[in-house]
C-alpha cells in the first residue's frame, strides 16, 4: 500500500477508537492511538492474514501483550475485514464479542486472550517455539507497553525467546513514555529499553518516529532478515496521537471522551483528511 | 501394608509421559528447571527434542504453555504444585483458563507428603485455587495405576487440566483392568454407616481407616473422587443419602479443597453431617513424609480416629 492509503485507514482505524471507547463511556485510547501505525501497518502489509479465514494455521500471529489497548487492536481488524465497522460501538457493552480485553474464542482475529500485563509476550514465545518445533514458517508479533514492562514476566519470556534464538518472533515495545501513574521515568522506568532487550540477547531496532509508516516498515523488514535472534523494536511514539487534546497527556490513559470531545475528536480526524 | 508395592504418582507421571510420547508426537513437555524432581526428566532423556526446559521461571512456563496450546498442539507443563497452582495462579487462570486452552498442568510435590523441604514447599492450596477456575479439570489420582490412566486422559482432555501428584512413594491399590473416567468417582469399598469421600495419596489412608473401623463393627463406604473438577454429584449424594454422614479426607487444607466440593454438592443436594479431615488451616513443617502424615492425622489410624470421633 502507499503511504498515503496507510494513512487513510489510520486515520479510520483511530475514528474507530474514539467510536468505541465514546460508546462504551470506558476504555484505553492513549496508547491505542500510539500504536495505530504499529497495528495498521502489521495487519495492512507485514503479516500474512486473511479475514475470511482468521484461523488459518498458517497465519502469521499477533498477540496484543498490552490488552488494554484492544479499542485499537478491534478498529484494525475491523479496518480489515474481520468483522463489521459499526460493531466497533458495541464495545465494553454487555453480550459485546469486543470484550475490554481480548478473548480470542470470542473475537475474530484476535490470536489470544490478554489484559493482564507480561502475559501476552509469554504466550507469543510459546507460539514462536510451537512453530520452530513443528516447522511451520509463521511470524509471531507481540506488541508491549513500555510501562507493561516494568512486569517480571516480560524479562522471563525475553530470557526464554533470547536463549532459544526464536527469530520467528518480534517484539514491540511502544515506548510512548507514558504510563497510568504519570510518564516511566515518574513510576520506575524500564529504560534503556533497548540495552535490556541487547542483554537478553535480542537484535534491538530502535525507531525514533513509531508514527511513522516508513521508519516502521524498515525495521519489520530488519526483524524480517534478523536471523539467529529475535528482534525487539523499541517504537517511540506520541500517547494519545491524532487528537490534539489527547497528546502526551497521562490522564487519556484509560479514560473516554465525552460526547463534546468526542465531536471534536472526530472533527479533527476528519479535517486531517 | 508393608508388602504392597509403592511409587509415587511422579514416577507415573514420568514414566506414562514416555510411553505416551512413543505413540504421539503431537505434543511438547515443559519444565521449569525441576525435572530432576518432576520426572519430566525421563522424558527429556526419551524425546530430547520434544522438552523445553524454561528454567526457574514459572508464570513464564504458564504462558508459553498457552501460547503452544493456541497453535493447536499439546502440551504438559510441569513444576511443583507450589509454583504451579501458587505462584503461577493468574497465568493459569488468565492465559489459560479464560481462552480455555488444552495445557495439562502436571503439578507434582502437592500436599505436606512433600516432607523434609517443609512449609514453603508443602502446597496445601492448589486444589482450592485451580477449582475456582471455570473450565478447569482437576484430578488428584491415588495411585500409579490412576496416575497413569490421568496423563492419558488429561492428554485426550479439551480444555485445561490439573494433575495434582505426590512425592512420596503411595501404595497401588488398583489392578491393572482398573477403569479410568475423568468425573466419575468409584467405589473403593461399600459400607452403610458412614462415607468416607477421599483423593490422591488419602484414598490408601481411607481404605487403611475402613479396615481399622471394621474390626469395631464400623461400616464405612470409601469413595475415590479422583476428579475433584467436575465433581461426581450424583455418586457422593447417593452415598450419603444411603450413609447419612460424610467424612471427607485429603492431604490439602479442609478449606476450598474436596472436603468444601463435596459440602458444596450436599448442601444444595443433599445436606448431612460432613466432617473434613485434612490440614487444618496450618502451614506445614518439615520432616519424615511419613511421620508428618502421623502427625497430621493423615494416615490409616489418624483418619480411623477423626471417623470414630465424628460418629460419637
């Protein structure tokens, strides 16, 4: 795709998070907007899916570690075809198969059930090793928080994958600085993130725009041609990106915007394109 | 009992998991650095490549038994039931017991039996807490013979599963025609005076109480709920309609563990007098195995003896 199609259905996978998280009057846009390029671009031009047959045994996996970005990670699969564009409002709501948190048995595409932080890159290892062990040539994609790794869990799975050389596997960090209780470096900071993954034997590729489909694309392709370790790319990028109000403020961390800016959300969305 | 042979449900464990790899090869055995301990080791020493120890990292080894779950193999992941059911609760239940994935969890040293590593060791928590997990199978087989027919079944199960196996070296008590279902409870022994509800390593001790109690012209009916998850409603009612008083016996704490199961079904089915033998809401010590199950009332004669007191 070009870029400016990539953009275009950011553009729609971020309407698709502020129309669900205003229709749930719940949920986490901060650091679903951080990582809509992350997420559009691993489900639009780098993994190997196919909405029709979302269980492909051959398909590439992606396991949303930081569950509770799942409004962004329902709007790409929704962008994609997975399911219905207007269920997208049924989130958080009772009877919704777009539960808070992913439950793969309920959600189309959706490769596993996270929202517990650190578990979720564990689970991707397992993946990666279950397709080195049987000779499957599927790609696994984690996608962690930079606050989620402050989890012990996350440095037992990267000791794992590390050990293992499991190449099949990419691990992003979306280190948009901020977590619940203010920025990383206010709460206890996992940097330099990028050493730590070096230490557990990861090829690190460190992007210094992750809002930014080429810079994106070139490291996928790195981690794609990294043989004999898995690659970690530390993706730095804006909380809350794509609404003006929402940007690098902690307190949209897991908060929903009222109908007024909601309206001005999507307003502005809009005016982008 | 001093001539009737002995193994411990590990040793079952260990071994069925070999046997069960020379038919298969659809499935992958984890550990966490203890396979020594385990038996998960003569697997590895069978089928190298098919074991992947994850080290001294257990809420990991949880989630990569998920993660190879979700690609639709199988696998068993194994450490103490202490770090399995303890440490390792919330991966258990979030990255495996909520997406419902086929992992047997093959959690051996349970209960105080476990001896001289003492309290921190001594996991008389884990059925407690891997019951409260909906779509969780819990088994806690008695004997070599059980313990093996479990693996198979865990092995054909859908969904988690919870294999609770001892340390010590427990008395075989079935043959070899014996019949294995996953949820159906056997009669060990008849009996019309009382019913005698056991699992695991408590189900020989049962059996040792019954014969104690029938030199006194006490009748006991010994049942072995080898599935704690889901329960045989329709076999414990039965028998205490039939008895109308219940003593329940397993070396795990008498608070979530079966005793609180089969109270469960009989207050909402049946409800008679229940008296739970187990560990009395106390850590654990170290020592003999032998000697603590004496001293906890947890062999032949301290069960025989908590039977007699609840029928005065």
């Amino acid at each position: 795709m070009t870029d400016d199609e990539l953009k275009k259905v950011a553009r729609e996978v971020r309407k698709g998070i502020l129309v669900g998280t205003h229709a749930a009057k719940s949920g986490h846009p901060g650091g679903s907007l951080s990582a809509t390029e992350i997420m559009t671009l691993l489900y639009f031009e780098e993994m190997n899916v196919d909405p029709r047959n979302p269980r492909d045994p051959k398909r590439d996996r992606f396991v949303l570690s930081k569950g509770h970005c799942a409004p962004g990670l329902y709007a790409t699969l929704a962008q994609r075809g997975f399911f219905p564009v207007e269920d997208l409002a049924t989130l958080r709501h009772i009877g919704s198969y777009l539960q808070g948190h992913p439950n793969m048995n309920d959600t189309p595409g959706v490769d596993m059930s996270t929202g517990s932080l650190g578990q979720g890159i564990s689970a991707a290892v397992g993946m990666a090793i279950a397709a080195k062990h049987w000779g499957d040539d599927y790609r696994t994609y984690a996608l962690c928080g930079d606050g989620e790794i402050e989890e012990g869990e996350v440095w037992e799975a990267a000791m794992l994958a590390g050990n293992h050389a499991l190449d099949n596997l990419c691990v992003i960090v979306d280190n948009n600085n901020l977590q619940i209780d203010g920025t990383i470096e206010e709460v206890n900071s996992a940097q330099p993130i990028g050493e730590k993954f070096k230490a557990f034997k990861f090829h690190v590729v460190d992007v210094a725009d992750g809002n930014d489909f080429d810079q994106l694309r070139d490291a996928f392709a790195e981690a794609r041609a990294t043989k004999g370790a898995p690659t970690c790319i530390v993706t730095h990028t804006v909380k809350g990106k794509g609404v003006s109000f929402m940007e690098n403020q902690v307190g949209w961390h897991g908060k929903a915007p009222n109908d007024e800016q909601f309206a001005q959300a999507m307003a502005e969305l809009e005016r982008e394109a | 009992m001093a001539d009737v042979r002995k193994v411990a449900t590990r040793d079952s464990y260990g071994e069925e998991l070999v046997a069960l790899g020379a038919e298969h090869d659809d499935f992958m055995v984890l550990d966490a650095d203890l396979a020594a301990a385990t038996k998960t080791g003569k697997f590895k020493a069978a089928y190298p490549d098919r074991f992947l120890d994850c080290g001294i990292a257990e809420q990991n080894l949880m989630g990569v038994a998920a993660g190879i779950a979700t690609t639709g193999h199988r696998v068993f992941a194994s450490t103490f039931a202490m770090f399995a059911a303890g440490r390792a609760f919330e991966q258990v239940r979030n990255s495996i017991g909520y997406p419902h994935l086929h992992v047997v969890i093959g959690a051996t040293h349970a209960g105080i039996s476990v001896g001289e590593d003492g309290a921190t060791h001594q996991c008389n928590e884990d059925v407690a807490l891997m019951r409260t997990i909906p779509g969780m199978t819990v088994i806690v087989p008695s004997d070599d013979v059980e313990a093996r027919a479990a693996v198979r079944a865990a092995y054909e199960a859908d969904g988690p599963v919870y294999l609770r196996l001892g340390r010590l070296a427990a008395p075989v008590i079935h043959g070899d025609g014996y019949h294995f279902e996953v949820g159906k409870g056997v009669v060990e022994r008849e009996g019309t005076d009382v019913t005698v509800v056991a699992c695991g390593l408590m189900v020989s001790a049962a059996l040792e109480a019954a014969d104690l109690l029938a030199q006194k012209g006490v009748s006991c009916e010994v049942l072995n709920i080898h599935t704690v998850k889901p329960l045989d409603e329709g076999l414990v009612v039965s028998s205490a309609a039939k008895t109308g008083r219940v003593v329940t016996v397993e070396e795990h704490s008498v608070i979530g563990g079966l005793g609180s199961a089969v109270c469960d079904a009989l207050c909402a089915k049946h409800p008679v007098p229940v008296r739970k033998v187990g560990v009395q809401d106390v850590f654990g010590e170290s020592g003999p195995a032998l000697g603590l199950l004496r001293k906890y009332g947890l062999d032949g004669e301290g069960v025989a003896r908590s039977i007699e007191d609840f029928l005065k």
